[in-house]
C-alpha cells in the first residue's frame, strides 16, 4: 500500500515525470509551433498595431527562450562522458 505524497499528488494516478523525459523533441516541436502561432496571429482584423507589438515581443521572447535551451542543452550533450 502506497501513502499519499501531498509533493506529488499525481503518484497516485501513475503520471510522475516531466513532459521532456517522455517526448524529449516533441516538447520543443510543439513550442516552435507556439511561437510560430503567434506570429500568425498578426494577421486578423485589428484596429491598432498594440497587439501586434505585443504579439511579436512574446513570440520573439518565446524563441529566444528556445535558442538559449537548445544551446544549453547541446553543451550539456558533448561535456557528457
């Protein structure tokens, strides 16, 4: 009989893991595919250009998020033994 780990309350249901264990290059597919969503986003019917600015500075931060863990991880791939 196992106790219930309030730290991990999905235990319980057998889901105790990160979304990078279980599809390590589909989770950076799908938020390539997010960034590219807000950039097609801009096109629509607005009236000012404040949601196209706002649209472009979170896709442009969403992949310089992406950049910067790929990098890190390719480091961490080649200083392995």
């Amino acid at each position: 009989m196992q106790r219930y780990n309030p730290d991990a309350p999905s235990e319980e249901w057998g889901w105790h893991g990160s979304w990078r264990e279980f599809a390590p290059k589909g989770s950076r597919v799908m938020l390539w595919i997010g960034v590219a969503m807000m950039f097609v986003m801009l096109i629509g019917n607005h009236k000012s250009r404040v949601e196209d600015y706002y649209l472009i500075g979170i896709g442009l931060l969403m992949a310089l998020w992406l950049l910067h863990t790929e990098v890190k991880i390719r480091k961490q791939r080649k200083t392995r033994p």
